[in-house]
C-alpha cells in the first residue's frame, strides 16, 4: 500500500509522494519516515514533492453538488436530495447509534452522472477566479504608479 503513494520519476529526478504520505512521514518515527528517508538515501539528488492524487473529489460537498445540478440540471436535483435523505443506522467508536448519509454512494452517484461536466465546470471557476486575481493586481499596480507619480504634499 505504502508503495503506491511513492513514485519516483527518473526524467526529474523527483521522488514524488501523496500529500497524506508526506504529512505522516513528517513524523519521526513513522513507517512512511523510515520509507522515505530510506528512499532519500538511495536517491541523495533527488527532491520530494508532493502531488494530489488525480480524479480525486472526496472534498466535493452536497453544497457544490447542489449548486451544480440548480445552475445545469434542476431535475436531477430531487434525485441527489432523495440520496441525501437515505440514512443509515451506524454504531459510533463509543458505541453510540447514530444516522449517517453514506457520502460515498452520494459521490459516485454525482461522479458517474456529471463527472466531465463538473471538471469542465470547475476549470471555468478556477480560471475565473485566476482573471479576477490578475485584474486586481493590475488595479493594485496602477493606483501605486499613480501614487509614485504624484508628488507628496507636505503642509
């Protein structure tokens, strides 16, 4: 299992390890530290870098789905709210019953039905988002040029 999380890439010279992976091997002491530093050793030129596993939406929230299927799909919306409705007894580490929404099922539900749309949807977002930044630096930069060229009034 731990291998699967290390991948060494020979053309970079990069050991590259799943951002869990490296968190854990932070920890001296750890399987993952002896690993990696057992990797490090074998490999003294190379450099760690983390990577986040792709294809990965375990942080996609109902909120997100939501607000995805009202902007392109209302219909399906009862369908991922009747998902969200079914419950499941679970006992918790204390031994206390409680209801949970199984948040997998929901996921891949969303996933096999909107996967490539969703991924479309959040390019658009981030690239957005990435304009935006570049807009309001380049307001920032203005107002100091503005700033710089007018001269100070000491009175």
């Amino acid at each position: 299992m731990t291998q699967q999380k290390i991948k060494f890439d020979f053309t970079e010279n990069t050991i590259k390890v799943d951002e869990k992976f490296y968190k854990k091997a932070q920890n001296y002491g750890t399987e993952e530290y002896r690993v990696l530093t057992k990797i490090c050793a074998e490999h003294p030129t190379a450099s760690v870098m983390t990577v986040r596993r792709e294809g990965n939406y375990n942080r996609v929230t109902i909120k997100a789905m939501e607000d995805f299927l009202t902007k392109y799909d209302a219909d399906a919306l009862d369908e991922l709210h009747k998902l969200c409705n079914e419950t499941k007894m679970t006992v918790s580490k204390t031994g206390r019953p409680y209801k949970k929404n199984n948040m997998g099922t929901i996921r891949k539900w969303f996933m096999s039905n909107y996967s490539d749309a969703y991924k479309a949807d959040m390019k658009v977002k981030e690239a957005k988002a990435e304009r935006d930044e570049a807009v309001a630096d380049a307001i920032n930069a203005a107002k100091k040029a503005e700033n710089a060229d007018t001269p100070a009034q000491n009175q």
